[in-house]
C-alpha cells in the first residue's frame, strides 16, 4: 500500500507541473478532487474498503483521467507510471 500512495502523491506533483501554466479553475479543480483523493484513502484506512469507498474512488479517478487527457495529453493513470518526466520530457509532448 505504501508504493501506491507514493505514486499518486508523484501523480498529484505532475498534474500541478502541467497545470501550472494552464487555466486557474482547472487547477483549482484538481485541488479539490485531491482533498477528495486523500480523504477518500483516509476514510478507506481506518474504516476499510466498502462499496462506497470504491465508488467515490473511481469517481475521483475518472474526473482526474478526464482532466489530465484534456489538460496533460495524458490520463491520470499513465501520469503515475510516468518515469520519462525528470529525465526532461514534457508531458504535453507524451
């Protein structure tokens, strides 16, 4: 579990490099859906996994791919394989 929450944190630092630049309420979309990603994987920890944790997680899921696909050029889920980004590449040239 530990390796995950170290990939979606370099997820979370990715998106905020390519949205930077981009437009404010996007970025500011993105820091609402990660609180919502955190306190999701929170509630999921002390809790454990129910059906409504998993839904919530997807649905945070989708609207970060959909963002980062639009925004990146890439979706969420390719970001936090991402290993080509601090070697210089650009995320909006993947």
């Amino acid at each position: 579990m530990e390796n995950l929450i170290v990939d979606y944190k370099r997820c979370f630092y990715y998106m905020k490099i390519c949205l930077s630049k981009k437009n404010p309420d996007t970025f500011s979309e993105l820091l609402v859906l990660e609180n919502r990603f955190w306190r999701n994987d929170r509630a999921e920890r002390i809790f454990g996994t129910s059906e409504n944790t998993r839904n919530e997680h997807a649905q945070i899921i989708f609207s970060l791919n959909d963002i980062a696909i639009s925004q990146c050029g890439i979706s969420f889920n390719e970001l936090c394989q991402f290993e080509n980004y601090s070697k210089g590449k650009s995320l909006n040239k993947v």
